[in-house]
C-alpha cells in the first residue's frame, strides 16, 4: 500500500486515540472513530488500494452492517430504530477497516498497550469514584453501567494474560492482569466474571503445548480468588447468596417478552433499541430494568428478527472457526500469539457473558471489534478462507 506518511501517521494517531478514549469520554471517542474512519477512506482512495480483492470475510462483515437497517425498515414497532443500527455500523466498520489495514509490530504494540492503559486509567478513575463516595459502583466513565463495565473490563482481562503468557513486558503485564481482575470481582457480575475466568483458562490450555506456567499461574489465581470468598467476602459471591431466591435476576421475565416479541415480528423484529417498548405496561421493577433482554442471543431475536440473528451467529460463528484454525504454533512470534490470545479473548467473552448480558453494544462491541480486527488484518490478510 503505497500512502503518504504524513497521512499514515495521522491514521495511526486517530486509530490511537479512539483505542484510548474507548472507556474514559464519549465526545473524544466519537471524534476519534469518525477521524479513524474519514482518514482510512482518503488514504485508500488517494492510493487507489482498499486493501485488496473483496472475499468471503467482507461479504460477512457487510452482511452484519446492514442488517440492522434492513430491520429498522421493516421493523413492528417504531422508535429509535435507525438511531440504534448505527451502532452496528460503527463497530462492524471497524472491523472491515482493520481487517483490511497493515501493521508494524511497533504500531500493534503501541495500539494493544493503549487499549490497555485506558482500561486501567479508567478503572483507576472509577475507584477513585467509589471511594470517595460520588458512586456506589465500580462504572467505567463512558462505559456505564457496572455490568457493562464488567464485560468490558473481562475483554481487556484476556488482553493482558495474553500479554503476560506471550511474554512482553511481564511484570507490568502481570500487575494490569491483577489490578483489572481485582476490578472485574468487584463489579459483582456474575456473568462477566465467569466469562472472564474462563477466557483465563481456556488461554491457559491454548499455551499448554508452548508453555506449563501460564496453566500454573491461572490456577494459583482461582486458588487465591477461592481462598478470599471462603475467608473474606468476594463480592461476586455475596451476589449470588443475596440473588437465592432468583438465581436469573428477573431475566427468565426479560427473555419471555423478547420471545414473544420475536414470535410476533419473526423476519424483522421490533427494531434496535426498541426493546423497552415492549415493557412499557409492564408494572414495577420490569418498567425500568428491560431496556434490553439481558442477552445478546434473545435481545437480537427481539429486536432484529432472523434478518439479523442470522447474520450475527454466522459472524460468531465463523469467527470461531478462524480462531481454531489460526492457533499459534510453538514457531509463531509472541505478537502473533498475543493477537490471537486478544481476540480469542473478546470472542469468548462476547459469546459467554452474552448468555446473560447484551454484549456487543456500544463501547465493547468496539473493543471486540478492535482486538478481532488488529487479528485479521495480522493473520487473516485479504482473500482469506472463512
């Protein structure tokens, strides 16, 4: 790809700059994805190259952005469908970017460390909060709230042990995995939490054949984490006890009413962001708790219909496949391996936590799309097979 400098690095600084106002403040993150977005279109254009013959991935990609949209047209309720599918929109260009650009190692280095470090600045900031009482609980800034936060802080989790297991800067890696652990139990989450612990493991099994200590070390820290709910009080556990009575958390009630409205609308759904229209007569707490299904799989049923359900289990799907087939090899670099742990990191999470919560969405469906895009463009390159 033949670009000016100068516009390659501006390209980079908007890129960085997205990646590290992701989690901290709304208005620099939406300028920096419409900067990242108008630089990369001008710069292919000037060059007279997208990155390549389009293929099976982009077809995907494209799939998934317009489905939304083609929901929001058809959709059984009217709202703020057209304002939600962008959305999608905006992480699913990411993705198409990303998986369409080249990096240095340097420049992939410095993009991972940046994602990074504004988690933990921002989880810094939301502590600080805590304590000094203006909040009652852990929420990244322009994240929200604390279950978000907690699928958020469980992708950057996985980011870090990768780090730590590649082999890169260990003892600062190894201290960002335990400050954002620490951080993912104390949003109480219990979904996240499991997803994050097992992103954890299922790393370490990953690095079985490369390494034994990344197993020992994820196993010395579920011993700790047991260790301090038997003799302290994780919060996470306190959670559950106090949820006994009802182990879902009023979800079974949330997960009825997205089936019955995809049962209504089947093709098209309600639209994006309408789900708390269907809630509208429903009497207290359910009024104010659905906004959303609670799930990702029952939220895009509900909201999207199969016109979108459809294209997002293919993406994940497909997804999951590349991952499997792309498993770094005892000869592959450690940046290979900490860009594949990355993204195997937000796939799991996505997926896992997405039984019980509505990942995808705004400020992690970016991260996603981020950490799996920087993987494609590394490993995938274009013409690539699904």
């Amino acid at each position: 790809m033949q670009q000016s400098r100068a516009g390659g690095m501006v390209e980079i600084a908007f890129l960085m700059a997205l990646c590290f106002f992701l989690p901290l403040y709304e208005a620099p993150k939406n300028i920096a994805w419409a900067g990242y977005a108008l630089v990369w279109i001008w710069n292919r254009a000037r060059a007279r190259d997208f990155g390549g013959a389009w293929d099976a991935w982009d077809t995907l990609i494209a799939a998934w952005i317009v489905s939304p949209f083609l929901s929001a047209a058809f959709a059984g309720l009217h709202g703020g469908e057209w304002r939600g599918s962008l959305d999608v929109l905006r992480y699913g260009v990411v993705l198409w970017m990303l998986k369409r650009s080249r990096f240095t190692d340097g420049e992939l280095q410095v993009l991972l460390g940046t994602l990074a470090s504004s988690a933990l600045v921002g989880l810094g900031m939301a502590v600080w909060q805590v304590w000094s009482g203006s909040h009652e609980r852990l929420e990244l800034n322009s994240v929200g709230h604390v279950n978000h936060t907690a699928i958020y802080l469980a992708i950057v989790l996985g980011l870090c042990a990768s780090w730590v297991f590649a082999g890169r800067q260990i003892l600062v890696a190894a201290a960002a995995t335990a400050f954002i652990y620490a951080g993912l139990l104390g949003t109480a989450s219990r979904g996240a939490v499991g997803a994050g612990v097992l992103a954890l493991c299922v790393l370490a099994a990953a690095w079985w054949r490369r390494s034994r200590w990344p197993a020992l070390a994820v196993a010395a820290l579920m011993a700790t984490t047991l260790l301090g709910a038997i003799f302290g009080s994780a919060s996470v556990f306190e959670k559950q006890k106090q949820l006994s009575g009802d182990v879902l958390n009023y979800r079974g009630h949330a997960w009825d009413i997205a089936l019955s409205a995809w049962r209504a609308h089947p093709w098209f759904g309600v639209g994006v962001d309408n789900f708390s229209l269907l809630t509208r007569g429903e009497q207290e707490p359910y009024r104010t708790l659905f906004t959303h299904a609670h799930s990702l799989y029952f939220n895009t049923l509900a909201e999207r219909g199969l016109a979108g359900a459809v294209p997002l289990l293919v993406v994940l799907v497909a997804a999951l496949v590349a991952l499997a087939r792309r498993r770094p090899s005892s000869g592959d670099s450690a940046q290979d391996c900490l860009l594949w742990g990355a993204a195997l990191s937000a796939w799991l999470v996505t997926v896992v936590a997405g039984g019980v919560n509505t990942t995808l969405h705004h400020e992690h469906g970016l991260l996603m799309a981020l950490l799996l895009g920087l993987w494609f463009g590394r490993r995938h390159g274009v013409g690539a097979r699904l």
